[in-house]
C-alpha cells in the first residue's frame, strides 16, 4: 500500500478518533516500514469489524441489568 492509499485508510477509519487520525498522519513520515505495515494492518483488519453490530451487542450488554446481590448487615 502507498502512502496515499495509507493516508486515505487512516483518514476514513472508525477506530480512530480525529486526534488519533491527526497523530497518525503526522507521525507517518517518520515512521519505519515494519511500523508502517502494522498500522496498515491493524486499520485493514478493523475494516472487516462490523462495528455497527458490535456497538449493538455491546448497548445491550450494559443495558442488561446486573443479578442481585444480597446485602449481609
């Protein structure tokens, strides 16, 4: 991947926030390739994320309401 292609992958990302993003794109300059790979890799695997599922799942499980506990006094 080019650092175009890299820049645009960080730039639509839904796993970045935008001071994340801005972290990101400024630190790719001096960043080395196997650095460089991982991102691309972290980024292209989170992708694959369905993240409106997931954000979902995760809404319901919080919403669910805890067992009881009993309270010894």
């Amino acid at each position: 991947m080019d650092l175009p292609q890299l820049q645009a992958l960080i730039a639509r990302s839904t796993i970045l926030t935008k001071d994340e993003r801005m972290y990101w794109l400024g630190t790719l300059p001096t960043m080395q390739p196997p650095q460089i790979a991982k991102l691309e890799e972290i980024l292209t695997e989170a992708e694959k994320v369905p993240l409106k599922e997931s954000v979902h799942d995760y809404f319901q499980a919080i919403g669910t309401p805890a067992a009881p506990t009993s309270t010894a006094v």
